[in-house]
C-alpha cells in the first residue's frame, strides 16, 4: 500500500493527524516506472558522485521529471541539491 511506511514512522513520530496529511500528499503525487533508461541513469551517477542505488534512482528520476528531490540525511542533501541544479532532459 502506498504511503503506509511513512503513515507509521510519521505518526510514531509526530502524530495521526500529521501522518494522515502526510500520505494524503503523496497519494496527489505521480508514479513513474523504473525503465531500463532510468535505471542505467541511475547506475552512472551511483558510479559518479559514490551515491547508494536508492538514492542515485531518486535523483536519477527527479533530473528526468523535472522534480524537486527534498531529502533529510545530512550527509547527501548537499551533493544531491548540487546535482539537481543541473535538470537533464527527460520525460515531461
């Protein structure tokens, strides 16, 4: 089910109210899939600037939607706020 991982950590968190606002916006937002192109995408910025594969799919995604990638691990949001200066062209 969409958003029920996050309904739980927000709401162990913060609380229902805040959760159940939470997975409400995500449920506005889009699915894309993970195609072949993406993912070697992906691949080469993993590879580049030494990001996880989650992450680098992420960002790989947000560049070819033309997406703002918001993150909370202080170790990544400044690479990857670098990286997303630059859109690539992709899907739109």
């Amino acid at each position: 089910m969409l958003g029920d991982e996050v309904f739980k950590r927000i709401q162990q968190q913060r609380d229902k109210s805040q959760a159940l606002r939470a997975v409400a916006a995500m449920a506005q937002g889009r699915i894309v899939e993970l195609d072949l192109p993406l993912a070697l995408n992906a691949a080469k910025l993993s590879s580049e600037l030494k990001l996880p594969m989650a992450d680098s799919i992420m960002l790989a995604t947000a560049r070819a939607y033309g997406a703002l990638l918001w993150t909370q691990d202080a170790d990544k949001y400044i690479r990857i706020t670098i990286c997303c200066r630059t859109r690539l062209p992709g899907p739109t």
